[in-house]
C-alpha cells in the first residue's frame, strides 16, 4: 500500500499500480483513451496529464502522463492543477480537429467515452479554422459497421485486435496524421472476437451493424443481466429490448466469466428472438385440405385440451434439454415423474457428458472458472478447438500463453501495466501451449507443438504424458516421435505454476476425456495445483447431466413398451439429437406429442400441440456452465402472444392435469424453493441472485435508465390512455424507470453508468479495484467443488488401432458461426455459416484420385450426403471431416464409418 | 384634525383619478380580441404545434437521432431510426407525438441538431377524443424549411451518402490515400 497525495490530500493507493488506475479506484474523473484496463498502458494520446511535485515545497511540479506513471509511495500530485486541465484540453481540441459534425447519426452516440471526455475537459468549440481529414470506410463484415472519419488514433482497436484476440487481418496503414485503422483491402474482419471492437473503440469508428438495422439509443433501452445461451460458458450478458423487439447484446462484466469481452456468436446471435417462424401462441395440428396444419388456440383451450392427457393414471414421457433452464427441466420432471423424465441427449451424447461430471466430481482436479483460465502458465489442449466450441475459453487461453514470457519482464523491473516494454521483453517467446486435435484449430498460431491425430492417437498421447507425470498411471502403446513429444509436454507442465488440461467431447471419444483427466490427476498427485477445464455443448449441459437420467434411446425403449401415450419435448429439436428414423419413431409410437419450444424447430413442425416458451430475453431461468457454475438470467422484456417461460406452461399442465394445486409455484421464488428440496444437488442455486422481495431503499431496481424517452407515446398509437407497468413477481426488478437504480448488488446489475461515465468505459467505475471484482463479488455460485484427497484410480489406456483400411472414421468440425443451432438463425451469423464440405488430409486424397474441391459423397449408415471436398496438409490420416450442426444438414452420430466417392455428375 | 383633512383630500384625489383613468379607458383601442372570430397576432418564435420539416432540397430533415425524445420531460415523442437503402440516409422509420401529453416547452427543438423539429404559432388543435391528438410522422412532416431556410445537416456532418461521397461535405479535403507516404 502506497500513500499518494492527491492536491495536498493524503490517499491510499495499491503498490505497483500506475496513476491512472490509481486515480480511478479512488472515483477522480481524469480522462483518457489509450488505456484500457484489459490491455494496459502505452501512453500513446496524452491525455491523462496530471502535475506531479517533487515535495511539498515544488510550487512549479511538471507534466506527467498518468497512465505511464508508477505510483510511488509519498507521490504528490495535482488534477485540477490549471496547466494540466489547459494542457488536457488542448489535446482533446487537437483530436477534435478533424472530427465529424456527424454524433446525431453516429451509433455510439450517448454512450461515447469521446463525447464524455470532451465534456469532462471542457472542450467546445472547434478552433481549428482548416479543412477537416477524411477517410474511406471499408465494408468489414455483417458484424461491423466501419466509419474511419470518426477516429482519434488512439490505437485501441488493433492493439486488442492484434495483440490481444490474435487476429492479424486489421491494422494500422499510412503515417503521420493519415493513419488509418482497417483491413488491407474490403473482408470480413476473419477474428471471432471482432464484436469488442464495438466496445474497445473510445469513438464510433467500429459500430455494431445489426443494431444499426433496428438502431436504439443508450437510455432506450430495457435491459437486465442475463446470460448468453449460445456455448457453454455462460457469458455474463445485457441484452437490450425496444418496442417488443431485442435489439443488442452487450458484454456484461463478469471477472470471474468473461471478463470484459463476449465473442461475436455470443453478441450477433440474438436476432433468433425476434425471428417471425416462432410460434406465439398455442398450436395445435388440424388437417386443412388434407394437409396438417398449426392453428392457434388460447392459452385456456390448450390447457384443458392437454391437461387431460396427464391427468390421473395415464403415463406421460418426458424429454428434457441441454439447452433449456434448470427450472424449465424440473418443471418437466414434476410433470411426468422422476421416472419417466429422459435428459434430451442422445446415449453417445449422455455417455461423454457423464464421463466428464465424474471426472469433475470426483477427482482431485479443480475446474478454473472461465476467467481464471487467464492466469495459468502452461495448457495442454486435448482435442478441442476452443475457438469454435467455447470461444472466450480460447481468448483467455489465447492470454495464458504470455504468462511465463511476461517474467521476463519482471526480471527487467517493467510493471506489467506497462504494455509496450513487457511486449518487448516478452520478444517472440510464447507458450508453453500445446495442442492436439484432429484437425488444425485457430489457436495452433500461439502453439508449441501441435499434434494431429485421430482421437485414439490423441488419447495415447494423454496417456502417455499422464505416464511421464505419474509413472503409476497406466501407459500407452506408442511410437518414439509420439513418446518424445508426450515427455516434452510433461515436462512442461510438471515445470509449470499453475498447468492446466484442457478438454471436451468435441472428439467424441471417451478416452480422451479420460486421458485428459489422468494427465490433471497426475500432476494434482505430484503436488501440483493442475486445473482441469472441459468445454460442453449447451448452455445448460451440465445443469442437466446433474439431474441425471437416461437419454432418448431409452425413452423411445420405454415408448415402444408401452403404457404411455403422451410424449412431451422440452425445447429441443430431437431431428439434431438422434437419427431422424428413431425420432419419426418416436414421434409415431407417441399418440400425443407436446413440444414446449420458442423455436418452431423440425420437431415442433411435427408436434400435435406446441406450447409457445420463452427464450433467454424473455424469462427468468438458472443455466449450470461447462464447470459447473449456476447463474440467474432475468426476464428482459414481457414477449407478445402467450409467450411465456416453458417452466410456467409446465406448471399450469400440471395443475390444469390435477398434479399440482392451482396455487402451486406462482413464483420463481417458490418453485426455485421446491426444486432445491427435489434436488439437493442444486442447493446453492438460490444464491445465485436475490429473491424477488430483495428492495434497495424499498425500491425495486429498475429495467430502464432514467432517461427512458417516449414513455407516453410508444403505444399512443394502439391507445392514447397508458397502460400500467406490469408487475414482475420473479425478479427483484421493475419493468419500468421507477426505483432506484444505484447500489445494485452485482447479480442485478445490467446496465453501467455513473454521471459523466455513458460509454462501456464506466465499467471501472463499479469494480471494487480495476480488472477486480464487481463491488460485492461476482455473481454466480460453483455447484462443483473438486476432491482434494480423492483416490479415485487412473483410466486405463486405449489401444489404439491405427489400420488404414477402407472406411474413414467420420469426425465433427465445430464452427462458431452455424453449428449452434439458435444463432445460426441468426442472419448475421447465418451469413456467415460455412457451406457444407467433407475435409480430407491431402495426401489421403491424392490416394483416390481427389482433389480439392471435388463433388464427392459420403455414405454414412447408408446415408449419402454429396458435397465438395477440402483438403488439408496437416490434420490427422484416415479422418473424414464434416461440419457439425448445420441447418438442413442430416444428423451423423459421429464418430461414424464413412465411405468417399467421387459424385457421378450427370 | 390637519392630519385627518389631508386623508380625506388624498382619498377624494384617489377616487378621482380613477374615475378620470376609467372615463380615458372607454374611448382607448381595446386589447382583447374577438377570438376565434377574431385572432390574435403571435410572434414567429410562439410555442404552438409542432412540425418535422425539409431540408433545402426537400429532403426530410429528421435523421433519427432520438436527441428530441430524450429531452422531452414528459416522454410524448417517440420514433424509430432506419437508414434509406438508396442512399444511406438516416431517417425516422416512424414519429410520433402524443400532444395529449405535450406540455410545448420547446425542449425538443432545442435539442433538435439537425433544426427539423420545430414549434409554430399554432395552438388550435383542440380534440373531442383524445386519441386525435396523436400525431404520425405524415401529420407532422411539413414541405418546408420552417425557421431556418438554409441548413442541411447533411453538408455539414461528414457522412457519405448517395452522389456525395466523402470529401464533398463544406469543409472537407479529399479521402487520404493510405498507401501514400507523402506529406
């Protein structure tokens, strides 16, 4: 702790910290634009003067840059000094010079940190009598909207872009007062993380383009904290609603998740809310022309009608979903018993999920949360591409690599706020990081040693440097190249801090999860703090495993048996889960089926009954992330039509059905209350967020900012008279402007604005220390604790098979864009989507006389899907790759045994 | 007994003077006027109903920049921005005000940077029903410049749009040539 003085006042600051910082924690208002608190200092726009004194009788004291000074203890310095305001704003007159007339029609506008610091510094008037620069914008994508005019040259965006996210397409050009920030030619923008630009940009060079088809204002918004259901991570999120439509995502601070960043699937998928194909009211199919068609019913006419199919003694079967809420999963288990409730995975699915819960649960291996991966100096990626699969995992594992270069720097006495010096010392060096996967992945750039094979080759490798580690974990059979490379990947995490294994079932093979766990397991005995991280499917895979039960193979067992006739899905769209003939199947043996879905997915189109559910804006839920960590989503807005949360129309089936009382879970409160008595494995849930009796100054917290506009003139149209607020009896917040939106516990926060800070900058304001904390502790609880003293014994090797026969093993290719099924119906990401294709390493097809871009057909369980081939020189041999998930493309359950052939063109 | 004669006097002066003021008011100009048969003169700068207007070139002038709706205290505007595909021209997709709320402060011409909305020496709108009183973009959108004839925002703000591309706005140099090195 360093005693500063700020104009004469003595004031606690943390030791090596630089000025700027420490002037933010202690709430002063000196601007700036260089400094972000993710990338550190460069001290490039030079406007965080402030004079520091020598002692106490220095009258004249000098100019110094805030953010490059290192506070020291007994430092004196001045903000409101009068040479540092005058000097603080000539250079934002300067950078105004050549900025456009143009905040009216400028996206950022309203929550610009350009506007707020030519506010906080005084500035007017423009003085400058010449002609204003300008630039030509580039067409970058249907992610963002470029307008270089707009642009201070601070050097924040290629500086995240680069040096932070990795990507290498966007960059400075031309010199002196030209510079200009884009691509070297027109293209999307090719980093997965290109979004933060949105945020990272202090002006409005880099825009959000979907907003911009639907453009609100800042304080228009109605927000409230929620959750990105897009991956598994869980990424905090603000999701932001106008006139019933959802109109952006933006990032929601989370240290403990993602931190200052979302990745672009996260921020551009939500246009699935908005889509028309949803049903809004209930459906139900009638034959019309002799064709089935859905015509809607009321929400009293659907519970009669279905209520009766649940009603005393007729059995109903009940399929969950990884994608669905805790409490929605639950309700569907209350409704058709604990016996009849199946986890809506395939048994494939369902195996790998288990595998990877009894690893977490079990061992003695602790899971780092999402934002934690940061801190790690040596990862090992056992075929996952993080990139695709969890993305901000790939981002934060992207930062790990620069921990053990960083001593470097240390050792030179260069704090590590000091970005461009730690970047000079850290040269070339990376790593250690080391990655194997099937095929080449879009972190392979920061690896050490990258290693293609086939899951059974990476399984052996993991089990092979569990041996080095442990010698009494069991080894495996494999080749001197693979061997040394295993003992030099041991070496480097036994070497390390903090290792950490990384893995996940994106292989589709069990070993590998396995292997990944001996590799923890091993260094865990050998008295290192090893973090073990396994990337999952959805959103709320985890949450479901932790119900356990059995997978749709055994509801369609239990079906055929007999007994039940009413099927009920739960937001899930069985046609991606399992062969379509086991679902037609299903679907057949059933004589009712209920899908309770926001989306009007393959099964939906085929459902007697659909029940309009709520999506993640439109609701309040608890998702369970990949490691395990439980978080609240509140409702955002009230959805039109009888759209409501699926937990809710469970609930009323079950008292329409006789099961429960009319009376029964009317709140969220009291079913969460009722679901943790069920289930005591989800106990900690409740802590999640404060209940909905939680009050501020007997207040409740507000949705909207207290600049709301057009209160009285929204709806005049439809009827002059205003409508009261609707009560929200699940959440603690208000659907309106009114109460009292500071002092928010972290859990409620959405929306980060204190007076003077509008822009994403204001987000320092609410951390108890800069990258620290949200005041009160980041929100969330860890259902998954790891066994410290556990015994549990090593898995046993695989032996592996490396035979070059006739078939191909066919294998999943992840992508961000397009393998998810709810942002890919997203335009923005959907244009993005890769075309279908079957990747071959380029020496397998040179073997059968194929070349790149051929029309080929793969035959898969008698299945035939013609597409084009791609080649790759580097993947893993006797591998077919295909992309995973794609809309309209059939369901494979990988891994499969493919046969290639050249496509007959007629 | 001096004292209580001089408040008579001044009491008498008093009521003199005023009959006298009265007597001069009959024959004076009157400043009521018959309205409505009769309307009264209002100054340019009156505060009545409010219009969008056009730019010079008959353009609207409303980019949509939602500045009016926030600085309205009692939340009557509302309105949408979308950009014209033709020409990348930001407008208002609808507007609307409630002037059943309107409590015409101006605030929001004020806040107006574009000089399109703006208030006019019109107060007669009186409604039966209250729901007349609500005002679309086609109410409200007149064919003229109002106040200010000669602004157009977009020759001012920098931003390129159809058939005038950067470097054509008042004040403006041509686009930099990134690949140039040159001064």
């Amino acid at each position: 702790m360093a005693i500063i003085y700020i104009d004469g006042k003595p004031l606690e600051t943390q030791d090596g910290q630089n000025l700027l910082e420490a002037c933010i924690e202690l709430g002063l208002n000196v601007p700036y634009f260089c400094w972000h608190p993710a990338l550190g200092s460069v001290g490039a726009c030079r406007q965080c003067a402030v004079k520091q004194y020598r002692d106490e009788n220095d009258k004249q004291g000098r100019l110094v840059m805030s953010c490059m000074t290192l506070v020291t203890d007994g430092m004196r310095i001045s903000v409101d000094e009068s040479e540092s305001k005058d000097f603080r704003a000539n250079i934002i007159d300067w950078m105004m010079t050549n900025h456009p007339h143009d905040c009216p029609v400028c996206d950022e506008g309203g929550e610009c940190h350009l506007q707020d610091m030519t506010l906080m510094t005084g500035h007017n008037y423009r003085t400058y009598r010449f002609k204003k620069k300008t630039y030509v914008n580039q067409n970058l994508g249907p992610f963002i909207n470029h307008e270089m005019n707009r642009c201070i040259q601070c050097y924040r965006c290629v500086r995240y872009y680069k040096d932070y996210a990795g990507g290498h397409d966007l960059d400075a050009f031309a010199s002196h007062n030209h510079v200009y920030f884009g691509r070297h030619e027109d293209g999307v923008l090719e980093s997965e993380f290109s979004g933060n630009l949105v945020e990272v940009c202090p002006t409005g060079v880099f825009t959000d383009k979907t907003l911009k088809e639907h453009f609100t204002r800042r304080w228009d918004y109605t927000t409230a904290p929620s959750v990105c259901v897009h991956c598994a991570l869980g990424c905090n999120i603000t999701p932001g609603e106008r006139y019933g439509k959802l109109r952006r995502i933006r990032n929601r601070y989370n240290r403990s998740v993602n931190g200052y960043f979302l990745c672009d699937r996260g921020r551009y998928g939500y246009e699935f809310v908005n889509s028309d194909k949803r049903p809004k009211a209930p459906l139900k199919r009638q034959m019309i022309d002799g064709k089935p068609v859905h015509v809607p019913m009321t929400r009293d006419e659907a519970l009669s009608e279905i209520g009766k199919f649940f009603s005393n003694g007729s059995k109903a079967i009940g399929i969950g979903s990884p994608r669905a809420s805790l409490e929605a999963n639950f309700a569907l288990r209350a409704l058709v018993g604990a016996e009849n409730f199946y986890l809506g995975l395939s048994k494939a699915d369902g195996k790998l999920l288990s595998a990877v819960l009894e690893i977490v649960l079990s061992g003695p291996a602790r899971q780092p949360s999402l934002g934690e991966l940061k801190d790690h100096d040596a990862v090992l990626i056992l075929g996952e591409d993080m990139t695709n699969v969890a993305p901000i995992a790939a981002l934060n594992i992207r930062q790990s690599v620069n921990n053990q270069p960083r001593a470097n720097a240390k050792a030179m006495g260069i704090p590590e706020w000091n970005d461009l010096p730690v970047r000079r010392a850290m040269d070339t060096d990376r790593g250690p990081l080391f990655i194997a996967s099937v095929a080449p992945t879009r972190l392979d750039d920061v690896a050490t040693q990258t290693f293609h094979a086939t899951p059974d080759g990476i399984a052996s490798l993991g089990f092979a440097i569990a041996n080095f580690i442990d010698p009494q974990s069991p080894a495996a059979n494999v080749s001197g190249e693979v061997r040394a490379l295993a003992q030099q990947i041991a070496t480097a995490l036994q070497s390390a801090q903090k290792p950490l294994v990384v893995s996940g079932p994106s292989c589709r093979s069990e070993a590998v999860i396995q292997a990944a766990a001996n590799i923890a397991w091993a260094l865990c005995r050998k008295a290192k703090p090893a973090g073990i991280y396994f990337a999952a499917p959805e959103s709320n895979s985890v949450g479901l495993g932790l119900f356990g039960g059995a997978n749709i193979e055994n509801a369609a067992e239990a079906l055929r048996k007999g007994g039940a006739d009413t099927l009920v899905v739960l937001e899930n769209d069985l046609y991606r889960r399992v062969p379509a003939a086991l679902v037609d199947e299903l679907l057949s043996l059933a004589k009712h089926v209920l899908v309770v879905d926001h989306q009007y997915s393959a099964t939906a189109q085929k459902a007697e009954y659909v029940l309009p559910g709520a999506t993640f804006a439109e609701g309040d839920g608890t998702l369970v992330n990949n490691i395990g960590r439980a978080q609240r989503m509140m409702q955002v807005f009230n959805p039109e039509g009888e759209i409501t949360e699926s937990w809710r129309w469970l609930r009323r089936l079950r008292a329409a059905s006789g099961k429960g009382r009319e009376d029964e879970w009317i709140s969220f409160d009291s079913f969460l209350h009722a679901l943790v008595a069920e289930i005591p494995a989800f106990s900690h849930i409740l802590d999640a967020a404060p209940t909905a009796a939680f009050r501020v100054g007997g207040l409740k917290i507000p949705r909207q900012s207290h600049r709301y506009s057009g209160r009285t003139a929204m709806k005049a149209n439809v009827a002059v008279s205003e409508t009261g607020v609707t009560a929200d009896p699940d959440s603690p917040m208000s659907f309106s402007m009114e109460g009292f939106s500071m002092m928010t516990p972290a859990a409620l926060m959405s929306s980060f604005w204190t007076p003077g800070w509008n822009s994403a900058q204001s987000i320092t304001r609410f951390q108890e220390e800069v990258n620290g904390p949200l005041e009160g502790g980041d929100p969330g609880v860890r259902l998954i604790e790891p066994q410290p003293d556990s015994a549990v014994p090593y898995f046993d090797a695989v032996e592996t098979n490396e035979s070059h026969d006739a078939a191909w093993t066919a294998l999943p290719l992840y992508h961000i864009y397009g393998s998810e099924e709810l942002s890919a119906s997203s335009p923005a990401v959907a244009e993005l989507s890769p075309k279908p294709y079957a990747m071959l390493h380029s020496d397998d097809a040179r073997a059968r006389g194929l070349l790149d871009g051929d029309a080929v057909t793969v035959k898969i369980d008698g299945q035939e899907i013609s597409t084009s081939l791609k080649t790759n020189d580097t993947m893993a041999r006797g591998v077919v790759c295909l992309p995973a998930g794609l809309e309209d493309a059939p369901y494979i359950e990988f891994p499969a045994a493919a046969e290639i052939l050249r496509s007959v063109t007629s | 007994m001096l004292r209580k004669m001089f408040d008579v006097l001044e009491g008498l002066y008093s009521h003199l003077r005023s009959m006298g003021l009265v007597l001069k008011h009959t024959f004076a100009k009157r400043v009521t006027v018959q309205y409505p048969e009769e309307k009264p003169p209002l100054a340019p700068r009156w505060r009545g109903r409010i219009v969008l207007t056009r730019d010079p070139d008959g353009e609207e002038r409303c980019v949509g920049c939602y500045l009016c709706a926030v600085a309205c205290p009692v939340d009557c505007i509302s309105l949408q921005a979308a950009e014209r595909e033709e020409d990348g021209r930001r407008y208002p997709e609808f507007f609307r005000i409630n002037f059943s709320r309107c409590i015409f402060c101006g605030y929001c011409e004020e806040a107006c940077p574009t000089y399109a909305i703006q208030l006019t020496p019109d107060f007669e709108m009186c409604e039966y029903n209250r729901q007349n009183l609500v005002y679309e973009k086609q109410d409200l959108l007149i064919s003229g410049v109002g106040k200010y004839p000669g602004y157009n925002f977009y020759n001012v703000a920098g931003l390129a749009t159809k058939g005038k591309p950067k470097g054509q706005h008042e004040n403006e140099d041509a686009p930099v040539d990134v690949r140039s090195l040159l001064p």
